[in-house]
C-alpha cells in the first residue's frame, strides 16, 4: 500500500503545479487546511475515499487519475 500512497503524493503535487494552482488556493477548492495538503503531497498522511473525491474535483481529474 505505500506505492499507491507515495504514488497519490507525487501525482497530488503534479496536478496542483500543472494547474498552477497553490496549496492554499488547493485547499481552499477542496475545503481542506493547507497543512494538510502538505502533509497529503509529503505522502505523510493517505486520504480517506470522501477527501480524495474532494481534491479529484478541485482538480477537475478523475480520483483514479491520482492514484495511476
């Protein structure tokens, strides 16, 4: 389970650069504090199935697209 994890972290941080977006402006979209999108991009913390829908849509990618 850690590739998957270490492989959402990496994927989470490369979608909110390519969208140029902040981790504030991230957190603020997917209604999360922004020490946790830190933690969540670190790969210190893994997202339950409701926060990862959360950051798929403020994103606007599929939530399996993070997980690929």
């Amino acid at each position: 389970m850690a590739a998957l994890a270490d492989k959402f972290a990496v994927n989470l941080k490369s979608e909110r650069l390519r969208r140029k977006l902040s981790q504030e402006a991230l957190a603020a979209k997917a209604g999360l504090s922004v020490s946790y999108i830190s933690m969540l991009e670190r790969g210190q913390r893994t997202p339950p199935l409701d926060t990862l829908e959360s950051l798929a849509k403020a994103l606007a990618v599929s939530p399996t697209s993070l997980l690929s």
